[in-house]
C-alpha cells in the first residue's frame, strides 16, 4: 500500500473514531474492510 493511501486510511479512521467517540451511544463499533468484517464491544460508561 502506498504512502498517500496510508495516510487517507488513517484520515478517514480518524474521522470515523472521533464521530464514534463524540457520538458516546455507541456500545459496538463495525468496520468493513476488504471484505473483512471487524467488530469491537466495549463497555458503556453511562
């Protein structure tokens, strides 16, 4: 993977993580990537 890639991989995760973490409500985060579905719990703190 290129370098220019990489860094628009991880803008968009950075987006995607910071929505997700001012959205607070979200107990379980999704991700599908190349076709590989990726799931993380995590414990709400409300």
């Amino acid at each position: 993977m290129s370098q220019k890639s990489l860094i628009t991989v991880t803008i968009c995760m950075t987006v995607i993580f910071t929505i997700w973490m001012l959205h607070g409500s979200l107990c379980e985060f999704r991700l599908n990537l190349w076709g590989a579905e990726f799931a993380a719990f995590l414990q709400c703190k409300q």
